[in-house]
C-alpha cells in the first residue's frame, strides 16, 4: 500500500536544480584552477577562486542532504541521490586540495603537461555539467547521457597518459640539486590526476543510475 500511495505522489524535481548548480560550481572550479596553471600572477588571481567555488559546492551538497531527508518522494534511490552528490562533491574537493598544494609550494612556473592536465581537468568538467541536467528525464536522455560518461572515462585515460609523461620529463629535466622542485611538481601532478579520477567515478554513478532506470 504505501509503495503504490508514494508512487501516486508528486515527484521533489528541485533536486535537479540542485545538482545542476553544483555541476555550475564544479565547472567554476575547473576554469579557475586552470588559470592558476598559466602561472605567474595568475595563481595568486585565480587562488581565491577556486576556495569560493567549493564553498559554493559544499552550499549545495548540505542542501541536498538535508532535502533527502525531508523529502517524501524522491526522483530517484535516496542512496544514489546521497552518492551522487558526493561523488560530484569529490571532484571540487580534490581541486581546492590540487590549489592549495600549488600556493603551498609556491608555485608559480608550471610544465606544459601540468596545463594539459588542466585542460583535461576543464573538459571532465563541461561534459558533467551537461550531463547532470539530463538526469530530469532518464529514458529519452539515456544515450546521450551514457555518451557524456564514457567521453569522461576517455579523458581520464588520457590524463593517465599525460600524468605519466610529465612526470618522467619532469625527472629528467630536474639535476640533483632541484629534488625539492621535482617533489613539489610531482605532487601537482598526483593531485591533478585524482581530480580526473574523481569525475570518472561521478561518471561512473551517473551511468549505474541510468541503469538502474530505464
């Protein structure tokens, strides 16, 4: 009785809202921790940015939680709309921590690999942000939905590739004397790289809840 009196109920669409916003934050992020990447002033003049944008996705990852909570009918699984949020939350995090390390090690001179990394970074965040709104009408978006994730697995294995690459230059063009350099970079890279890992596991939540809809 009560599963067919809830389907009878109006479905809580903000959610879709909700999670389109945090996607704009992401993207936010993205495009300012790449202009950190062009280095020099730019980090100092992006640095504040990249903060504001995860304050602003933290904003609505509590929102979407607490309306979880209060919500009677839900789009979807009470336990995907939680994963979700917090997979696509993931993502920003990782970028305010990859900031952070680059004003930490104060850095200001970034290899052409670190900006690939960037722009990869940007890219993951342009096809989640097209994706997240489809979320609304599952059935009829579902290809295009499932294009947009597999898009952002091929870029994380790019990324990989990119990582990798940098990373063995980077050793080589570093003499003894510089280590610290090379420890600094190194971890910008690392930190770069989950960013990517991070939106192929939002990528990968998107596409398990398709699945389990259409």
């Amino acid at each position: 009785m009560m599963t067919w009196f809830r389907r009878l109920m109006p479905r809580e669409e903000r959610f879709f809202e909700m999670f389109a916003r945090h996607a704009d934050a992401v993207a936010r992020g993205a495009v300012e921790l790449r202009g950190m990447l062009e280095g020099g002033a730019a980090v100092q003049r992006h640095y504040p940015a990249v903060l504001a944008a995860e304050d602003d996705a933290d904003a609505v990852t509590r929102e979407v939680v607490q309306a979880v909570r209060r919500t009677f009918v839900t789009p979807f699984d009470r336990g995907d709309i939680q994963t979700l949020i917090g997979r696509m939350d993931d993502t920003i995090d990782q970028m305010k921590k990859a900031a952070k390390a680059i004003v930490l090690f104060e850095m200001t001179d970034f290899d052409p690999e670190l900006r690939r990394m960037g722009d990869a970074i940007e890219r993951c965040a342009g096809l989640l942000r097209e994706a997240v709104p489809l979320l609304s009408a599952i059935s009829p978006n579902a290809g295009r939905i499932n294009e947009l994730c597999e898009q952002i697995r091929q870029i994380e294995g790019e990324a990989d590739d990119i990582h990798d690459v940098g990373v063995t230059e980077l050793f080589r063009r570093c003499p003894p004397d510089q280590a610290l350099r090379f420890i600094a970079a190194r971890e910008v890279f690392d930190q770069l790289e989950k960013i990517v890992d991070r939106f192929d596991d939002a990528a990968n939540e998107i596409e398990g809840i398709v699945v389990e809809h259409v």
